[in-house]
C-alpha cells in the first residue's frame, strides 16, 4: 500500500477509536445517573422526565396567567392638611415602628409605599405651605381616598383648615374622606365632637363615605401606636371594598 494511503487509513482509524471512546464514556455517564435515581427510590415521574421539565420551567418565563402571585392591588391615599398638622409624622407612623424625633417640614412631595393584606397602599403627602395649596387639587382625581390632618391644638387656623378642605370636597362630592383630629396629645387639643362643628363637618352630603378619627403622631407614644392602628386598618377596609 502507498504511504500516503496508509496514513490517511491510520488517521481514520484513530478518529474512529476516539468517537467510540467518547460515546462509550457518554452511555456510561448516562448509565450512571439513571441507575442513581433509581437507587434513590423517588416516586413514580420523578426522574430523567421530571429533572427535564423543571429545568425547561426554570429557563422558560411562565405564561402571564401563570404567575405564582397575584399583583397586590395599589390604592393612593392623599394626604393634605396646612403646614405642620402633622402629616409626615401620621405617614412615617402608619409605615413604620420607629421612633422619629424630628420630622422636616415637606417641600413638596411625599410619597411612600405600604404593603397590607394584599394591598398596596401609595401615601401621597403634598406639603400644606401656602404655596403648596395650589396643587392640591391636581392629586384629588387620581386619590382613592382623602386623608385631611387637622392640628386640634391650632384653633387660630382652623377656619383656614375648614375653608381649604370645603374647597377640595366641592371638587369631588364623592372621594372618601376621613378627618384626622392630630394631636390629640396636646392639653390645649379641640376634642373630635368641637373639631367636627368647627371644620362643619355636619354639612357633608351623606353620598359620601365620612370617617372623623382622633390621632396623635408623637414619637414613641402609646397613643400614637393606638391611633395609627386604626387608621390603617380603616384605609384597609375601605380600600378592600373599592
Ligand atoms: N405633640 C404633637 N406633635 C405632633 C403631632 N404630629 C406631628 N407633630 C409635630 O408637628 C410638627 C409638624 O409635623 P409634620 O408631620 O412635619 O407636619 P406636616 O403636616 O407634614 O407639615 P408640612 O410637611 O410642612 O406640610 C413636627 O414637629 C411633629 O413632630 C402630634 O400628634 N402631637
Ligand atoms: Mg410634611
């Protein structure tokens, strides 16, 4: 035989050897991991067919209609009220345990996010300064519900208070509204029965649903853990019936 031919024939041979060899170590890897699971006695589908579906589910994305959980519902709970009522402080104790000694005043826009019995509840605080008053109306159209914060202890600008908040419900004759009387912890503090004849609460339309809560949002006070509690189980149960 030629050289060239009984090389080319030796090469041939090799590249047979090797495929065989490769194959072989294939069927006994195969082998192997069949003959594991078996061993390990798990239950009947659990194996080459199941290890192949969780893997095509881990890198497939399930269906939209699959998804493993269902979208919590958002809600957007406005919360107004003048400057100083205290509605950082009712916002920063609904959604949080922590004491907070000091709270800045809001220069525009404050927002945060809570998760309750499968609702999300969005808090949009706009500041109550003067010139924030402006947009307060713009955020009624998109509110789920209105919370005014009301400071009980600031009888000098409670007319100012009750003119703004009659401004926002003629806007929107059907919002819910619920009233918080704020610092109820202050000695000088007007109780939920004068607020609600100060602020003329008894001229509201009963189409509307209407809740008045005494509220104080000190740092560390057994009031404030009370009266938020409250708070936020009233927003629940009246956003879980929307
Ligand atoms: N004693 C007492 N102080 C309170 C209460 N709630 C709030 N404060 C205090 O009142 C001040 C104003 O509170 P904020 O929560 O900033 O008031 P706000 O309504 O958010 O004010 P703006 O952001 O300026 O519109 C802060 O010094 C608070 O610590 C309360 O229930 N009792
Ligand atoms: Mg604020």
């Amino acid at each position: 035989m030629a050289p060239a031919a009984s090389g080319a024939l030796r090469q041939l041979s090799l590249a047979l050897g090797a495929a065989v060899a490769a194959l072989g170590s294939l069927l006994l890897i195969a082998w192997k991991v069949y003959f594991r699971d078996s061993q390990q006695q798990q239950p009947s589908g659990v194996g080459w067919r199941a290890r192949w579906e969780r893997q095509l589910l881990l890198q497939a994305p399930l269906p939209d209609t699959q998804e493993p959980h269902r979208q919590a519902h958002e809600y957007q709970v406005l919360v107004l009220g003048l400057d100083g009522a205290g509605k950082s402080s009712i916002i920063h104790y609904v959604c949080s345990t922590e004491a907070q000694r000091h709270i800045e005043p809001t220069q525009g826009f404050n927002s945060v996010q809570l998760q309750a019995n499968g609702l999300q509840l969005d808090f949009l605080e706009v500041g109550g300064s003067q010139n924030l008053r402006f947009y307060w109306n713009y955020y009624l159209s998109k509110a789920h519900v209105l919370v005014f914060v009301v400071d009980s202890a600031d009888g000098s600008r409670l007319h100012t208070a009750r003119q703004e908040l009659h401004y926002l419900l003629s806007e929107d004759p059907l919002l819910p509204l619920i009233v918080l009387a704020n610092k109820q912890d202050k000695s000088d503090a007007l109780s939920v029965t004068e607020l609600k004849k100060e602020l003329d609460l008894h001229t509201l339309n009963n189409q509307r649903e209407f809740f008045l809560l005494p509220t104080s949002a000190t740092y560390a006070g057994l009031d404030t853990a009370n009266s938020v509690l409250q708070l936020k189980s009233l927003l629940i149960k009246l956003l879980a019936q929307i």
